[in-house]
C-alpha cells in the first residue's frame, strides 16, 4: 500500500474452540503484521461481548483468524454479514461446506475431484458388525476424523477392531458424525490458493515429520516438529496435478480470499483430496504464510492484500486496490513459477 489506511480493523481470535488458543497465536501475528498498513488495528476476543467490542471500537473490516467451530464454519460469518461489516474470507455457505468433512466430500465427488473411500459413523453404541464392516468395506487400516474439526483433533488411525472403536470414541468426542476413511500411504502435500483477479495456485509445499510421526496438532504448531519442502518432491506431473485439484477444489466449494487444500500424494500416483481450509492458520510455523513467501509475498503484504480485498466489497463507490505483481507462465497465470 502506498499510504496507512484509516480503516480500523479488527482481528477476532479465540472463541470456545478447542483450538482458541493456536487462533491467538496467528491473531497476534496478524495484528503485528497490519499495523504498518492500518495503524487502527485492534484484536477482539470471541466472547458474548463481540458485538459490543466491534461497535465500541467502531469496526470497519474484520480478519477472522478462528479455528474450529464457530468462527470457521460459517457461524460468525453469518453474524457479520447480519451487522454489516465486511470480513476475509469465504463467505457464510462455503465456510460451513469446507468446515463439514462430510458434505465437502460430497461436493469433492459431484466435482470429479479424487478422494479416499469412506464410511459415516454417528455417535451410538459401536457394534462389532459395524466395526468389521467398515475394514471390509475401506480395507485393513484406516483413518478416523471429527466431521468438523481441524487442526487434527480427534484424529485416529486404526488396523483392528479394538484400536477403531478406540478411534471412534475419541473422535466422538468432537463431534456427533466421524468420517472414517481407508488410510492412503505417501507424502503430505498442501497448496495454498489466494484471490487476486483471478484465482492463483501457490507453490506446493511437502510436510515432513520425524520417522513414526504424522502432522497432528503437536507437529502442526510447535517450532522444529515438522519440515515444510517448498517446491513439493514429487514428480512433476503430481506437481501440476495438485495444484489443478487445489483450484478445482476451492471452487467447488464457493471459498473466497484464501484457502489451503491438503493431499497425500502416494509414490507415483495420482494425488488424493483431503480437506479444504477456508481460514488456514497464519503463525509464524504456519503453512499459507510459507506459500505466499515462496511465491515473493512477504506476510505484511499478504495480511495487508486479504484486508484490502474485504474492504473492496463495501458498498461504497471506490476503486480497488492494485493487484499484487503476477507473472505469465504458459495458459497459467501464477505468483510463483518453479
């Protein structure tokens, strides 16, 4: 931005999810990172007294950093959208469809988009059929996920009876419906996307963890638990491929803004969906903010880009802002080329 801007925004963390805690963290570093661009920065709580907090700080936009429901699944959104006050991110309906497990499969499939097998269990006495069932059906080792949750909580993997129904109930523990998929073995990859006229892939980046690890909540947010490998090792036809299913992905979906759209690409392979997250976390071991480094935007740009785009959709008569410098490869139009 060539010049402070006077719109006061606010960055909202926090909540009662069960990752408030990680929300705060990128709240701070968001925060940090605005108020170069807008000096009126504040950082307000989710707590009963939001609406009081936005209207006595008289907010113009808001940053959402929210994990988990109610500030990721399109609840707040709908809020916002209810007083007025524009905000980044995806809008009340895709929110909602990213946060649910289940109904953004169901979207993944009508898209064409490739996924693991899976089965929905909801929350009841855990019978033996139903438990051999789903090794039948998913085959002999498989993966156990809250319907909606993030950051890997409830996450469990399974090769026997005895260890699903563990998984199970651990995983009921966030939610009503667990999502239980067959397990697919390769490397962990994620492609960030961001909107500017138009919606850009970034660079892939490979999730490494030490050996026996996976990328749970401990190795997502604690400093030197994970390696991020950007570009992504892997071949470059599944280079191309996951950043062509990121797109198609966030579009199925409706998001807006950002998003980070997980994989796992199995040796040689054709790489498998996961999940799309609307709001992907911005502290300073964070994914997105790796991405958009890689692709030569720093993080006070980046945080500053988000911001303006929300403020564009205001009813006002303005001019939007100048888009961030993009280079021509090919039929391709990226911020980054490899």
């Amino acid at each position: 931005m060539d010049q402070p801007s006077d719109a006061i925004v606010a960055v909202v963390c926090g909540g009662v999810s069960a990752e408030a805690e990680v929300s705060r963290r990128s709240a701070r570093a968001v925060a940090d990172a605005l108020r170069n661009n807008f000096p009126e920065t504040v950082i307000i709580e989710l707590d009963a007294d939001i609406f009081d907090q936005l209207a006595l700080n008289r907010v113009d936009v808001v940053f959402p950093v929210l994990h988990g429901p109610p500030g990721e699944d399109g609840t707040f959104q709908g809020f916002l959208e209810t007083i007025g006050i524009p905000y980044v991110g995806s809008g009340v309906a895709a929110s909602a469809r990213a946060m649910d497990k289940v109904v953004a499969k169901h979207l993944f499939r009508d898209a064409g988009l490739p996924v693991a097998r899976d089965a929905v269990v909801r929350r009841g006495p855990v019978r033996l059929d139903v438990v051999d069932g789903l090794f039948e059906r998913l085959g002999p080792r498989v993966v156990v996920k809250p319907a909606r949750q993030g950051s890997s909580l409830g996450v469990g993997f399974a090769s026997d009876p005895a260890a699903l129904e563990r998984a199970l109930e651990a995983a009921f523990a966030f939610d009503d419906r667990v999502l239980v998929e067959e397990r697919i073995f390769g490397k962990e990859v994620t492609v960030g996307l961001i909107d500017r006229f138009g919606l850009v892939a970034m660079p892939a980046i490979e999730i490494r963890t030490p050996a026996g690890a996976w990328y749970d909540f401990d190795h997502k947010y604690t400093k030197g638990q994970s390696q991020h490998i950007v570009p992504a090792e892997i071949s470059e036809t599944q280079y191309r491929r996951v950043r062509e299913i990121a797109r198609k992905a966030h579009l199925a979906l409706g998001c807006r803004d950002l998003s980070r759209v997980d994989f796992v690409v199995p040796p040689g392979g054709d790489p498998v969906l996961l999940e799309v997250n609307s709001l992907p976390g911005m502290t300073p071991t964070s994914l997105y903010p790796d991405a958009a480094r890689a692709s030569g935007i720093d993080f006070e740009t980046l945080i500053a880009h988000l911001v303006q785009r929300a403020l564009d959709r205001r009813p006002v008569n303005r001019e939007p802002s100048p888009p961030l410098p993009l280079r021509s490869t090919g039929n391709l139009t990226m911020l980054y080329s490899r």
